[in-house]
C-alpha cells in the first residue's frame, strides 16, 4: 500500500533525508556533506511510503514569487512505477497553497522528460551540478 506524506518546515525530514542518501549519496556519489542544504529547513517535503518503508521524495520551497521543486529521489527498486510522478504532483499542489506563480528546478537530463509531462520546460543549456549533467526547467502556475 502506498502513502504520501507531508513534512512541513520545521518537522522531522529524516525519512526524506534517507531516500536521498541511498539515491543522490551512495547511488550518485555526491558527496554527504553537500547533499543537505540550507533550503532543507525552509522546505516542504513529500515522502512516499511502502508500508512503512520511504520510498520516494522530493521537497519545495519559496523563493520569492517562485517556488523551487527539487531533491526528487526514488529508490532503485520504486522506478518506473510512477513514484516521481505523485511526488511531483504533490510538491506542485504545495508550490500552489503557498501562492507561488512559478515553479524552478533543476532536472537530471534523463528525468526531463518526467518533468515535461508535468508542465515544465526547459530553460537555458545544460549545466554540470555535482558532476552530474542537469537543465533548469520552469512552469507556471
């Protein structure tokens, strides 16, 4: 059974956190110690659970007139099964009750294609971020 969660600012993040480790730390290799951020505590994130096993998650925060979506993880075993998808849709519908016109992030060049299906577009070239090849993508709201 599937569930989402919603951790606002300030509340424990540690599932979402976990999620990352195994996917951005251990899978990725970005270094621990620049996988978490200043814009973790002012961040709202989205976990979504197997049971009671993280699977997936993501986090948004505003920033100005905008909200940015990010941190989009989902365990080796979860892809492909439409994880990223409810995660997203979630982090939107927040970036929305916040009041945000806009929404920014940063897409793994593979993933953009998730993300245009979502409604965004891409913005600029492409871009190294930790060595990892991205393209910063927007959407309306």
């Amino acid at each position: 059974m599937l569930s989402l969660k919603e951790i606002a600012p300030g509340e424990d993040a540690a599932p979402a956190f976990a999620v990352r480790e195994a996917v951005f730390v251990r899978e990725q290799g970005v270094p621990l110690a620049r996988e978490w951020d200043a814009c973790d505590p002012i961040s709202f994130h989205v976990v979504l659970y197997r049971g009671n096993m993280p699977i997936a998650c993501g986090r948004v925060y505003r920033e100005g007139a905008a909200a940015v979506l990010g941190r989009v993880a989902v365990l080796s075993a979860e892809r492909r099964k439409g994880c990223a998808t409810r995660i997203c849709r979630a982090l939107i519908a927040i970036a929305a009750r916040l009041g945000a016109r806009r929404l920014t992030l940063h897409a793994q060049t593979h993933a953009a294609p998730l993300y245009e299906k979502l409604g965004f577009a891409r913005v600029g070239p492409e871009f190294l971020e930790e060595g990892i090849v991205h393209v910063r993508m927007d959407r309306d709201l």
